[in-house]
C-alpha cells in the first residue's frame, strides 16, 4: 500500500526537525519522444540542517531508486525506501543527500505529463505539481513550509524549447550525443516545491520585456515570454496576451509596492492541463484551452484575463508569502481569486468583471457551501488527499468574496496597506491566519478576531428575504429575515451583514431603474429597516443591490412578480445579475418549480445584453431542464426551450455573440432532445447556414456529439470528421461522441476503457465519461450496482486525479423521481447510503466525492417533486 499521503502531524514533525536549504537537480528527458521510454533518469542534492542524531524522510514516488547517498555515505537501497519515501537516520547539524532514480511520464496530468501532439506527432512536456507531485519528479520534502532555493537543470533534444522557474543561464552541448542539449537554469530565491516547474518540447516562443522605474530610482526589467504548442502557433494571440501581461505587472506592482520578485515572467499554454492555471514563479502553466482555435466569446476572453491576473497576483499572495500548510490554502486562492477580478476591473478594458464574478464564480460558491461536505474558508486539511479536494469553491469564490466584504469593512487603503507590510514582513516564508490578521489589524486599527470567526471560520450560507407590510402602497414595516444554518454543526450561525437595498421603479422610457438605495447593516434573525418606513412601495425592492454581501436572497411576492414580468427592463447590469441569481437559487432549492426558471430564460434571455449573464443563464435551463424539471413534463419543456433558442439562433445579429450561444445551447440541449436535430444535421452540412455563424471545429463537435447521441451520427462520420480535425480537442470530441452513441455496447466500452484499463489520458478518460452517461436514463440502469463495488478498487489502483474523475463523472446522477416516491426513498440515494454506512472507513476523500455526489441528486429529486402537481410526495 502506498504512503505517499502525507499527514498534517508528520508534516509538522518534519519540519520541526529539519530546515531546507537548497536543491540542485537534474532531469534527463531527452527519450521523451520514446513511447517505449517509461520513465528518465532523475537526480536531486538537497543540503539542510537537521537535530543531529535525528531521523527524517524524503518524498519521491518514482520508477525506481538507484542510489542514495547521504553525508558522503552510500545507502543501502534496499532499506531506507520504503515504498514511496526514503528514510535518512543519524542525521548531522547540516547534511547533504543525493537521490538518483527513474522518475515516471504521467498521462495523468501530475508530475511530468507527457502528450504527443496528434496534429505532428511531436512529444510535449511539462509538470504540474499542487498540492504535492513534485515528488513525481524528483526527491524532495513535499510540504510547502520547507522553503528552498532550487537549481535545475535539464537535458533534452537540442532542437527544442526548455524553461524552468530561474532564467536560462547556459546551453551546452551533451559530449558523445549532438542531438541533445543541457539546459543550466539560475538559482531561485527561496520557494515550496509545489510551485517548481519545468517545461519542455518542441513549443511555440514568443518574447517580449516589461520594465518600470521604482521610487529609489532603480530599474526594474522584467523579461517575457509565452509558449503554446506548435500546432497552435496561427491562434495564439501572443500580442494581446503580452499587452495584458504588461497591464497586470504594472498594476499589481505599484498595488502591493513591492517589486515583482522572480527575474522573468513567462506563461506557457499547455495541452491536457488539469486546472485552469498554475502560478509557478518565473513560469506560469494555463491551460491551453485559453489558446482559441475556435470562435471566442468576449466572455471567454475576459475570464482568461480574469486567470492571468489571478496567476499573477499569486507571485505576491501564495508564492512570496505561502501557508504553512494546506489549513491556510485560502491565504493564497481566496487573496488571488479577488485580486484577479479587481486586476480585470482596473488595468483592462472591461467593466463587467464584478457583474460576472458575481454571476458565475459565487455561484459556485453557493453551490458547494449548501453541501454537506462543505466547510470553513480556513479549513481542516489532516493530509494530502484532503487538500486535493480542497481546491474548490469555498477556498476560491467563497473567500474572495468575504474578502470583497472585508474591503469594505475595513476599507480598501487599510486592506492593501496591511497586505504591504504583511508582504514586508513574511517574504520568501510562511504564514498562518493570525499573520494576515495582525497585518491587516494594524493597518485598519480594527480587531478582526470575530470577524475571522464568523466569517472564516464557520460554514453555510444565509438566506434573506425582506417581509413588508404596506399600507396603500407605502411601507409600514420592512422586515430582513435571515436563516442561516451551518450544515456542519447544524446550530444557526447568524453572521452580520452590510448590505444595500435597492429601490428600482419604471422610468418615463419604460426602464426599471434605481430610484434609491439604503444600506443596512444585518444582524440576528429580525433585523427591522426603519429607514423605509413611510416610502412608496416600488416595483422591486432588491435585497443585497450591488453584490456586497455573500448571501441568497429570496424576492418577496410583489418583487418576485416584477422580475418574473419584467427582469429585461432592469437597466442595470449587476441589478440584472443579481435577479437572474434570486430566480435560479429559488428554481435549485425546490421553492419554485424549475420549469418557471426555463420559461424565465425564453422570456428574457434573447435581451440579455452581457453574454457572460447569457450563457451563464443558458447554462442554468440546461441544467434545469435535465436535472430539476419532472420527467411528465420533461419533453415538452425541452421542446419548447429548443424552439426559442432555435429561433434566437437565426435570428440574432451575424456574427455576434448572442449568435454563437445560442448555437451552442441548441448542440448542447439536442444531445437529449431531438426536436431540433434536423437544424443540427443541416448546419453540420451546410445546408442550413446560418448568416455569420463560425461552423468551427468546437462547434461541428458539439453538433455531432448531439446527433451521435440519438443513434444519427455512425462511427464512420465522425471518424472521416477526426481525419479532418487531427488536433488535441479533436480527440476529445471524437471520444465524447463516439461513447455518447446509444447502444449497449457502445456503453459497455466505454465503461470498461474508463473503470477497468489505464489506457485513456486524464482529458480523453473525462470526454468518454461525458459521452457515456449522454444516454437514456434506462440504457445506464444496469451501472448502478457496478459503480458502487467498484469505487475501492478504482481509488486505490489510480492516482487521485483520475480517481476523482472516474468516481465523480460515473456516479448514477442522472435520475427521475417515480410518482408516489418521495424525494429521499430513491433507490439510488438509498444505495448510496448504503455504501457510505458500509465503507465509514473508507478514504476521506472518496467519501467526500460520494457524499456530494448524492447531495446534488437529492437535490435534483427535491426540485422535481417541486414540480410535480400538488399532493406528490416532497
């Protein structure tokens, strides 16, 4: 069995023992392009000091040890590792210890993943490592309060394009191999080894500088770079990516006052990523689903700057100041999901990044906090495999949220004047919560412990709504009622509020607009707004106007009405937002049936002007439609939906933006609705065109990925279509269509090449686990009992990663609730409680996903029995 997840206590005793200095390694890759070449020779000298007499361990989970030797002694391999760590006893005051082994290719996306370009053939490299594969590459201590100063160097084929986190120092020829090279890269300042790196291949490079004068005087240059593979050098946009880049440097540089502190900047974009970014110092990994080949909504392009900044507000927050251990994650996501959308807000062009994080990213947020699994902002990390789990929306959206409400509590000098001196104060080390804290008091002279508490240090979410009492269309009492129960400990945790309400009524153009706004602060369970007494009732009264607390709102009745009537008229855009949220939390949590949300989109999404709010809200009827409407009414809800976006298809303006979400909702929804499949079939072969709309590749895929779903699309016709799209993404678009096909077999492929071979890679295993469950309810029936047995095996034969997408995508979510049953009764929910009281022991992590997975079919029942006709079982 594995040991190679590490506990928070063992951490602490490591590091109670001993102190990184630094690390000198060297990678042979040059055998990369070798599919028969499993692994490459790796070399890691790490010096620290140590108790002496004392005994530690290193990380490595590798191919093989060949030798380790310590303080000048050869090691007997054979008893000092054990398994995936290498044991170092009677350890002097200061120590060096060398480690030579194979380290392993991943097709996983942890450690050095490996990807051969089905466009040209040519091999690609990179690492990523969060929270803890480093390891993968070379030995190492994997924790990140072990800070060292690291040393690469690397050799591999001469021809192509290698970088680490310092500056290329030196490139000499390999003696005895001329087609090699190796790469000497600088030595780093002090950083954890989770954020090291190291790229390789054949890439795309394009080179630019940024420079600026700091208040002494000095100049400061910064050296840029960005890569992208080969293949995608015609739609990298190197150019508009530098102009961002340069915005952010300069923004965040005199935000923090502190001098970017890495040497270089470069970014590369890179195939099968299995995050959104990587904020590695000096060498920053995205993914290059950020490179598009394919048309691009302005959306798009706003989140990809949204990541950049938050990539690069990290260089301060995370990489310069890390936790001490994963607890504090949020010290660094949390600080830089923020700073990622204030960047966006203050040195780029657009003027929506508020209205989409408000939109989208707390969303996500509210979804994961109304789990049961949810938890704390600074939370309970025991180990490794908790932490993986932890990078989610609580850390990210969550935090950056309560920090948006901390700004304005404290207010925004005090809150960036604490963040200097908590740079100053911490560089190139570690913290914990009290740190922030005290910083952050300081500055704003305010004692921030209840705060913490109240915010950082519970979970849940509150839910307010306003009840009136009017008196001839005038308020008589205007009462905010909060509940607020943390589903952790089940006791309320009623958290105070400052939040806006604001007064919207109809203008003499026909515009719902703001006529007033009040702020109230929000404490207990009753919070009486005085300050209304006597007013005009207007037509909408918006609790929480302007997103400045994180909160669910409930409309009251006669607000409600007015958004359900006339939510198009409200000319503000995050007024808009925040109503278009309201309806969907309500349309989630069963209050209202779904089917009125989806009509609610029909309605008012074709006038929706902010494409990031379009196909958010487009998102949401799919869903809706599929998971939370009733199966009596299914079919006709989605028939009717498929007609207005139809419509809005051929209607909206060539070329726009609003064109090209509403075809991806018709390719999308068509995957389980076949009204509109002729319309799918004549775009794909052009006899249906559409003025102005790009039938790209991204958007063909999604059209046969809908027609291959209903048996119309053979393998023949989307193999001659591969021929034609012999890219990364065209692989995954075969994959989902092919497995979509609904035949028995076909499924039964599909389940086997996911659940019992290692063949697939982490991209192409999570598009065939789309297309397999892109089926009819009855054709997945018989899955249900063999994805409960297989769930141990699966977690404990793969890596975490592809682990959690098989148990995650596989889960039997998509269910109907039977008349007569009630919500909790389902049968799969009740297997799957069996199986979370049958496997208490279980790991942690896979129990989590299980949980969670059953909490979001619970919740789809309980949706559908909120439409069913009156007297159905709820």
């Amino acid at each position: 069995m594995s040991n190679h997840n590490l506990s928070r206590d063992e951490a602490a005793t490591r590091s109670a023992l001993i102190t990184a200095h630094s690390y000198d390694v060297t990678l042979d890759v040059r055998q990369a392009a070798d599919p028969a070449v499993a692994g490459y020779p790796s070399t890691s000298t790490i010096t620290f000091s140590a108790d002496p007499g004392s005994s530690t361990f290193v990380d490595f989970i590798s191919g093989g040890v060949e030798s380790v030797l310590l303080n000048g002694r050869s090691l007997d391999v054979g008893s000092v590792v054990d398994r995936d760590r290498i044991i170092l006893e009677g350890l002097e005051a200061e120590n060096t210890v060398t480690v030579a082994g194979t380290a392993l290719y991943s097709r996983s996306g942890e450690g050095m993943h490996r990807f051969v370009d089905p466009a040209d053939g040519e091999c690609y490299l990179y690492t990523q490592y969060e929270p803890a594969d480093s390891r993968r590459v070379f030995a190492n201590f994997e924790q990140p309060d072990l800070k060292a100063e690291f040393t690469f160097h690397v050799i591999a084929p001469a021809a192509w394009e290698v970088a680490s986190n310092g500056v290329e120092e030196s490139r000499t020829p390999v003696p005895g191999d001329p087609g090699a090279a190796r790469w000497d890269f600088t030595t780093t300042k002090r950083m954890s080894t989770y954020i090291t790196t190291v790229l390789a291949g054949p890439y795309f490079k394009a080179e630019d500088h940024w420079a600026t004068t700091l208040d002494d005087g000095t100049r400061l240059d910064i050296p840029l770079a960005l890569f992208c593979r080969a293949s995608l050098a015609d739609s990298f946009d190197a150019e508009h990516l530098f102009r961002l880049t340069k915005s952010g440097l300069a923004f965040f540089n005199e935000l923090f006052a502190y001098p970017y502190p890495w040497g270089k900047y470069d970014q590369a974009f890179v195939p099968e990523y299995n995050l959104g970014a990587m904020e590695n110092p000096g060498l920053v990994t995205f993914t290059e689903k950020y490179v598009y080949a394919s048309r691009a909504t302005d959306a798009q392009y706003q989140a990809r700057a949204n990541t950049l900044m938050h990539e690069m507000a990290h260089m301060w927050f995370g990489d310069l100041v890390t936790m001490n251990w994963w607890d504090d994650l949020w010290l660094k996501e949390s600080f830089a999901d923020y700073m990622g959308t204030l960047g966006v807000d203050r040195a780029t062009d657009w003027d929506t990044a508020w209205v989409n994080f408000a939109s989208k990213r707390k969303a996500w947020a509210y979804v994961q906090d109304q789990l049961p699994t949810t938890h704390p902002i600074v939370a309970d990390i025991p180990d490794l495999e908790a932490a993986k789990q932890n990078f989610d929306g609580i850390t990210y959206a969550k935090g950056a949220s309560v920090l948006k409400q901390l700004v304005a509590y404290v207010g925004f000098d005090a809150f960036i004047m604490g963040s200097r001196q908590y740079f100053r104060d911490h560089e190139f080390g570690n913290t914990s919560l009290q740190d922030l804290l005290q910083a952050l008091g300081v500055a704003s002279g305010r004692d921030l412990a209840e705060w913490a508490r109240q915010w950082l240090q519970t979970s849940g979410i509150s839910t307010i709504a306003a009840e009136i009492v009017e008196d001839g269309g005038v308020f008589g009492a205007v009462t905010l009622q909060q509940e607020a129960v943390d589903p952790l400990t089940g006791h309320q945790e009623l958290r105070p509020h400052r939040m806006r309400l604001g007064l919207y009524d109809t203008d003499p153009a026909g515009a719902l607009v703001r006529t007033e706004s009040i702020d109230v602060d929000v404490a207990g369970p009753s919070t009486l707004v005085t300050a209304l007494n006597g007013k005009r009732r207007p037509a909408l009264l918006l609790v929480n106007d302007d997103d400045l607390s994180y909160v669910k709102v409930r409309l009251d009745p006669e607000s409600e009405n007015t958004v359900r009537t006339s939510l198009d008229k409200i000319s503000d855009p995050m007024a808009r937002a925040l109503c278009w949220t309201a309806l969907w939390d309500s349309a989630r949590d069963g209050v209202t049936p779904a089917a009125r949300y989806v009509s609610a989109v029909e309605q008012f999404a074709p006038s929706e002007t902010g494409i990031g709010v379009l196909l958010n809200v487009l998102g949401n009827a799919a869903s809706a439609i599929e998971r939370y409407v009733p199966s009596a009414t299914r079919e006709g809800v989605r028939k009717d939906f498929l007609a207005v976006a139809a419509e809005q298809l051929m209607s909206a303006a060539p070329g726009s933006d609003p064109q090209l979400a509403w075809a991806r909702t018709v390719a999308d929804v068509s995957r389980h609705g076949d009204s509109q499949l002729s319309l799918v079939r004549g775009i794909l072969d052009g006899s249906t065109v559409v003025e102005g709309l790009a039938v790209d590749a991204e958007l063909r895929w999604s059209l046969w990925q809908a027609l291959a779903a209903h048996g119309q699309a053979t393998l023949a016709e989307l193999d001659q279509e591969l021929k034609a799209d012999t890219t990364a993404s065209g692989r995954e678009g075969h994959a989902l269509a092919s497995a979509a096909r609904p035949d028995a077999s076909v499924k039964a492929a599909a389940w086997d090449s996911a659940v019992n071979s290692t063949g697939l890679s982490n991209e192409i295993l999570s598009a065939t686990i789309s297309g397999f469950v892109t089926a009819p309810r009855d054709l997945l029936e018989r899955y249900v009992e063999p994805y409960f047995e297989c769930l141990e095996r699966v977690w404990s034969e793969r890596s975490i990663e592809i682990a959690g997408r098989v148990v995650r995508g596989l889960f039997p979510g998509a269910q109907d609730l039977p008349e007569g049953v009630r919500p909790a009764d389902h049968p799969v929910l009740v297997r799957a409680d069996h199986w979370l009281r049958d496997h208490h022991d279980a790991p942690r992590a896979l129990r989590r996903i299980v949980i969670e997975q059953r909490s979001h079919l619970l919740r789809a029942l309980t949706a559908q029995a909120a439409g069913w006709p009156k007297g159905q079982p709820a």
